[in-house]
C-alpha cells in the first residue's frame, strides 16, 4: 500500500517552501498555510479573489525564487537564501520587508514585486478552486532516471507526497476518491508544468530540462495531480493511502 511520506507548505506563494509532520485538512480548503499569502507584481491590484499566477511573483519568471526557504513559528515565517541575509516577518504586517527582500532576486526585465497580499480562504494555489496537490515519488524516481539526474522534490512544489504507486499512476486516479490518514481527497486533474521546475531548489539556476524531458519521453508536461479535499480530518507523515 502506498504511504504519505512527506507534507510541505509554501506560506507565501512562490517564495520558499517547509516540510511538516502532519496537519488537519478542510473540506474545500488548501492545505492550511499553503499559499496564504502572494506578492504581486506590476500594476495589478489586490481583487481580494483568486487570480492566475501570472500577477505574482513566481518562479516560472523569476528562478532564484526556487532557492527560498520558509520557516513559520506562530505568525511569523522566516526566509532565507543563498544570495541574501535571513529576514524574519509578520506577513499580515511586514509585507514591504519582504517585497524589498525578494526585490534583487526578481529579473529586471520582469514586472517588479510591489505588494505582499493574504490569500482568499481557497487560497492562491495555480489552479482556480481550493487544491491540493499530490505528487508520486515513483514518478519522481522514473523522472529522475529519464533526466540523467537526481530531481530534487521542492522542484514541483507539491504538498502530498505518495510513495508506493507505480510511477505516473497517479493519472489513473482522476475523478477517485483518496483516503489519508482520516482525510479524504477527490482527484481532479493533472497538473502541467510550467518552466519553475527547470531550476534548483538548492542554487536557483535553471539546470534541468524538465519539460522538454517530459514531452519527449512521455509526450506530455504533466507531474502530479491536484485534489480537493471532500472529508476532513488529520494526515501525517507515513498514513496510509488507499485509492476508494
């Protein structure tokens, strides 16, 4: 049987990324503190709404922003990052911090970060409904193999990580249903992957072609999948997961 093996959560949306231990999902609800928070670029404006992620900063743009670290302790969450000193904020108040923070690892070229904004309670997540997205290690692994390199999971940016499956079943459980631990999770669709995953986690540089490696072996960009969560209930790290 497959098992959960690891949970991350990126508080702020395309900037850094933590592992946990466990969590309490919510039906209709992202995974809690994951994607709470996102920084807009350019002249676009805080709607209070979902937007698509071309409005915030992101690492399809900006690929230095792999290699954030995010680290949360009550309400505050501290970043790090190779190329920049440690900085520690109150999102909900010390959002300027972190747009002047971020601001050298953004391209010239590219819409400028202008504003940190909290979430609406679906989250920011890419796709447009309250998501959570699952990813398989053996996917990874047949990934890796196919690339010539071992690919670092913070690559993808997943939230539920499934060791067990035979690599891309995943794909199968589209419209089935999931239990974890006491949670129970819809399978909606495929994610398609966007240029992020082409940069380390560790240095920021783009170092894989993922998605050329992805079209040619497999004739199509897609890793992982995206759920919503239809029971609640809490999951851990190493639950067991049965396709329903």
């Amino acid at each position: 049987m497959a098992r959960l093996a690891h949970i991350r959560r990126h508080p702020v949306k395309g900037i850094g990324q933590e592992e946990i231990a466990a969590t309490t999902l919510c039906p209709a609800r992202p995974l809690p503190l994951d994607r709470a928070w996102a920084v807009l670029t350019g002249d676009t404006g805080d709607t209070g709404q979902w937007q698509p992620r071309r409005n915030f900063a992101q690492c399809a743009a900006a690929p230095r922003l792999m290699a954030v670290s995010a680290r949360m302790s009550g309400a505050r969450i501290t970043f790090s990052h190779p190329e920049r000193p440690e900085i520690t904020i109150d999102p909900d108040n010390d959002g300027a911090q972190l747009v002047a923070w971020i601001a050298p690892l953004c391209p010239a070229d590219r819409p400028a970060p202008t504003r940190l904004v909290r979430a609406p309670e679906q989250g920011m997540t890419d796709a447009p409904f309250a998501s959570v997205s699952l990813m398989s290690l053996a996917s990874l692994r047949a990934f890796s193999q196919e690339i010539g390199q071992p690919l670092d999971p913070r690559r993808f940016r997943g939230n539920l990580w499934l060791d067990g499956p035979a690599p891309w079943a995943e794909f199968d459980w589209i419209g089935r249903t999931l239990r974890i631990g006491t949670a129970e999770l819809e399978v909606v669709e495929r994610i398609e992957r966007c240029r992020a995953t082409e940069a380390s986690p560790v240095t920021g540089l783009r170092d894989a072609p993922t998605l050329r490696v992805l079209q040619d072996a497999w004739g199509h960009r897609d890793f992982g999948v995206n759920a919503r969560v239809v029971t609640g209930g809490r999951i851990a790290v190493n639950d067991p997961v049965e396709v329903l």
